[in-house]
C-alpha cells in the first residue's frame, strides 16, 4: 500500500473529521474546554485536509489497454 492509497483512504477523512469535531465543538454548550479550543480543531483540520487533497492521487493501474 503506497503513500498515496493511505492518504487517500484514511488522511483525507480524518482530516475532514477533525474539521467537522471542531465545528461540532464550537456549537456545544456543555464543556467550556472544548468550546475554548473549537477554533483551533477545526484549524487544524483544515490545514491538514489543504495538505492532503495537495497530496495526487493514486492512478488505476492500467491493465495493458491500448490504443
């Protein structure tokens, strides 16, 4: 498994997960913690998700098709 397929398949969403826990945690009315730092977990999600979707892709291999 390359660099590319894990970013593609774990990086990606949990950086989106993180984006979505801060936001999430921004809203909530009961921790005051989670509340203080909500702004700084949706900015690292966010700085991780603009690294990863930065990261190309992985091609399909292609199986030999010419044209």
């Amino acid at each position: 498994m390359s660099f590319r397929s894990i970013n593609q398949k774990y990086l990606e969403p949990a950086a989106q997960t993180v984006m979505i826990l801060g936001i999430i945690s921004l809203c909530q009315p009961w921790s005051e913690i989670l509340h203080m730092y909500g702004a700084t977990i949706s900015l690292v999600g966010l700085i991780g998700f603009i690294i990863a979707i930065h990261i190309p892709r992985e091609e399909p291999a292609d199986e030999g098709h010419q044209s």
